[in-house]
C-alpha cells in the first residue's frame, strides 16, 4: 500500500444494528485509488453489510448507531437520496455473489447495460451502442453477448457481463462481494484476472469480499478479517496472511486442505 | 427449433470403489460428475452400461437448503430411511440420538425443530446424519460442502473421515476442489464432457499427473501452501 496516496473512501467507527442485534461493530477501514482490499470473514461475520452500507442500501430494519463512511469529503450518511441515487451505480457500484439473481432474466444484456448507462448519463442511440460494444469486449465476451439474455450466458459470462455493467459509468470504487463463489476455479481465475487488469487499468479502488483465504492470496494488497462484525485484524496481504498475529485468522487459513496436505484431520477453529 | 441431438452427459465411464475407501471425482461444471452420482443411487437408468452397487447406497447433496423438507421435523426427515425400512418406534427414537450426537447436535434442542431454524453447517449435518442412519454400504456425497464456510467444511470433512473409519463406509466423493478432493479420496478420477481424462491413486495423480487437463486444473487451484507451515 502506498501511504503517499490519497485515500478514496474512509469508513470510520462504523456501528450498525439490525433489531437492537449489533451486526457491525466499530469497523473502520480506507480504500484507495488503484489498491484491492479485501474484507474476510466467515458467513454472518457482517462483511456483506459492511460493503452495502458503503452504497447505503442496508436492510430497512438496520440502523447505523454510530461512525461515517467519508467519501468526496461528504459523510454518505448525511447525503439526500437524491445525491445517494447519484452516486450508486455510478462512482461507486457493487457486483453481487449471485449473478443468476442479479440480472433481469427478460431483459437483453445490452438492455440492461444501456439502462445503469442512462440512469447516469446521456447517449446518443450509435454512440451508446458504440459505448455497449467497448464495454463488452473490454471484460473479454464478444459483441453478441448483447443480443442475449442471461440464461443463455454460462455462470462466468454472466459474471463478465455484470462487471461491464458495473463499470459502465466508470466508477472510482467497485464492491465485488463474493465474485468467484459459484464459479468453477479455470473460470475464477480468468474472472480475477480480469478484475486486477481492469483495477490497474481504471485505477480503480476495489473492496473485495470474499470467505476464501486463497481467493485473497491471488488479488488482494491489503487484508480486513471479520469475526462477529468486528475487525479482528488487518494489513497488508503479506501481513495478514503470512505472519498473522491474530489467532482467529490462523485458524481459518490453516483449515482449509492444501494440496499435498498430509494431515489426517483439519483443525477446527 | 431445430432436431437436437442427444447429449452424452456421461460417456463409456468405468470405475470401481473398494470397500471402505473414497473414490473422489473430480471436473468443472457440465462434466458429467453429478449424472454419474444419480445413476448410481438409481436415481437415473443409463443409456448403456451398468451401475453394480453392493450392499445398500444413499446419497448427500451439495444443498442442504433444498434437500430437506421444509414441512418435517428434524426428527421426522432422520427417520424417514427407517420408517422406509418399518424399524420400530423405540428403536428409531434411539437411532436419531445416537446419530444426532454423531453429527454433534443436540437431541432436545433440534428434534422438534424444522429445517429453516437452521444454518446451512448445521443443515448439512442434518442431511448427512439422516444417510447415517440406516448405515448404507455406500455413500454419494455431491458436493456436500461446497457451500460452507471453510471453518464448517474443515468440521464436516473431519467428520465423515472419522465415520468412515468406524463404520467402514465406501464414499464416492465428488467435488470442484481439488484440495478437499486429496483430503478425502484414495483413489481419483478426472471427468472432463462426461469422459475420464484420468484415474489413479491420489498421491501418485496430484504428485504426478499425466494428463494436460489434470495439470492445468491443479495449476489454477488457489493453493498458498507456503502460507502456514
């Protein structure tokens, strides 16, 4: 991580309850431009949450009881929706586990780009398609992935397909939560891949979540370990993960099985 | 639309599982290794071949959400292979503690219990006790973890080692991951459009392996061994 560089999203002391239950504790963490930080953590640890409340779009029920989220020296929680509608989608954006869901099964996928694309900014009808085309092949499908809709596109296409979208408008920060998950490892390699060369490309700041150590070991530079909406530890990747000093996270890294592993059982946290 | 011709999910396929051991399948996605798992619980007739299964079979799947009954108690799906096979009242009741305890749940807590009051860990424990119980010779396992958290996958992993073990159980074990595949066969196979680019004992396959599809699939595991010593 390069201090010299501005952070572009500070989260501060971030506190959420969900029915009187405190889901996020004190989280405090900062993005910046070009860098992959990833937030780890089990199921229920409130990673996910943590990467929605960066866009505001928590669960009803939840209240944030104290902290900020600082991003172009503006709290996000003191913004109008208006100005918070004016910021998802196109200067930060979320890429969600589930691709299946979180496409429109009826639209096209060239509809459904050119719509995050209007919601922010305006196009003429060749240059919009000219802009469709550019995005499409920039995440590595060809041009006639536009014509079709989701269930004609494999689980990884569709996953490109929603990271043009996702960029469409150029955003600074891009919330990848669970990317990778559903996909076969050949597929999730070329997916991160092609998430570092795009990062690198844009400059773009990237908030990684994922449960998967090694998935962390491929594209993160910098490391937040959740355990029970705490941040338990965090650094850089070469920190967190080869010298760890916090026990919670050895355990989850050494119970996963390693290639050639000898050992008869796993240990369990 | 057009005539489609008929898909061969699973293609001319020849294996055998020795008593007691695991045999791991292995492949992405589309490659036939789920097929081969119902054909051999009968779940589906091939086209051409044979399935021999000696002894009793069962199966665990990779979605404990979707394979348990969302209307029946925790005791009522353990029962059901027994009920099945009319074992009496007494004795069920009997079965289900011991094998609850086996998958370390409570008896009290979970018996009256439904599916939905529990996580997806718990939940799979639930699908694989309610296999145990009726103690089949063989046991087909889709997948059975890769939709938990590796702390939960490290627990059930100890957990089927350690049964196998006392009971003497064949697996069949099928997964996408390489490293819990190694973790848990003796032997593996390598399935890629429904065919086996290669079979052989799982030291000699990962530290060995001749096939190009096998290689490349071992190099993109994300492996950090040098990680943890």
């Amino acid at each position: 991580m390069n201090p010299m560089q501005d952070k572009i999203l500070e989260v501060k002391n971030l506190t959420l309850t969900v029915r009187n239950k405190t889901v996020v504790r004190d989280v405090s963490f900062e993005l910046f431009p070009g860098q992959i930080t990833a937030l780890v953590g089990e199921s229920g640890s409130g990673k996910t949450l943590t990467g929605l409340s960066l866009l505001r779009l928590f669960p009803n029920e939840a209240i944030c009881k104290n902290g900020c989220i600082m991003f172009a020296n503006r709290n996000i929680f003191d913004l109008s929706s208006e100005e918070m509608r004016k910021i998802r989608g196109n200067r930060i954006s979320m890429v969600f586990q589930e691709p299946f869901t979180a496409m429109n099964p009826v639209m096209c996928v060239g509809r459904q780009i050119s719509e995050t694309i209007e919601a922010h900014q305006k196009y003429l009808r060749k240059d919009m398609l000219k802009r469709l085309v550019e995005l499409v092949e920039l995440v590595c499908l060809s041009r006639d992935v536009l014509s079709k809709y989701p269930h004609e596109l494999s689980g990884g296409m569709r996953q490109r397909a929603l990271l043009a979208m996702m960029i469409a408008c150029n955003p600074e920060i891009l919330i990848l939560d669970e990317p990778t998950t559903a996909l076969d490892v050949s597929v999730q390699k070329e997916i991160l891949e092609l998430i570092d060369t795009i990062r690198k490309q844009r400059n773009l700041s990237v908030l990684f979540i994922t449960h998967d150590f090694s998935v962390v070991n491929m594209i993160a530079d910098s490391v937040c370990v959740m355990k029970n909406g705490k941040i338990v530890e965090k650094g850089t990747k070469k920190s967190v993960l080869y010298n760890s000093q916090h026990e919670y996270t050895r355990n989850l890294i050494a119970c996963i099985p390693r290639l050639g592993d000898t050992r008869r059982r796993l240990p369990v946290g | 639309m057009g005539k489609k011709e008929p898909v061969k999910a699973v293609d001319d396929v020849s294996f055998t599982v020795q008593k007691g051991k695991t045999f791991g399948l292995v492949g992405e996605s589309g490659c036939g290794k789920s097929t081969i798992a119902k054909m051999i619980v009968g779940m589906l007739v091939p086209s051409a071949g044979r399935v021999t299964v000696i002894g009793d079979k069962d199966i665990v799947f990779q979605d404990p959400y979707g394979s348990l009954n969302p209307r029946m108690t925790i005791s009522q799906i353990i029962a059901e292979p027994l009920v099945a096979r009319s074992v009496k009242k007494d004795k069920i009741e009997r079965s289900i503690k011991e094998i609850l305890a086996r998958v370390r749940l409570d008896y009290g807590i979970c018996k009256d219990k439904y599916p939905h009051q529990f996580s997806g860990g718990q939940r799979q424990r639930i699908a694989i006790a309610r296999v145990l119980i009726h103690k089949p010779d063989v046991i087909v396992l889709d997948e059975p973890v890769s939709s938990l958290d590796v702390s939960i996958q490290a627990g059930i992993l100890n957990l089927l080692k350690d049964l196998q073990e006392e009971f003497n159980l064949t697996y069949l074990f099928i997964s996408h991951d390489l490293r819990v595949v190694e973790f848990m066969s003796d032997v593996v196979g390598v399935m890629k459009n429904g065919k086996f680019v290669e079979v052989a004992p799982s030291d000699e396959l990962y530290r060995s392996p001749k096939s190009d599809y096998t290689k490349m699939l071992l190099a993109v595991v994300p492996d950090f061994s040098e990680m943890v010593k």
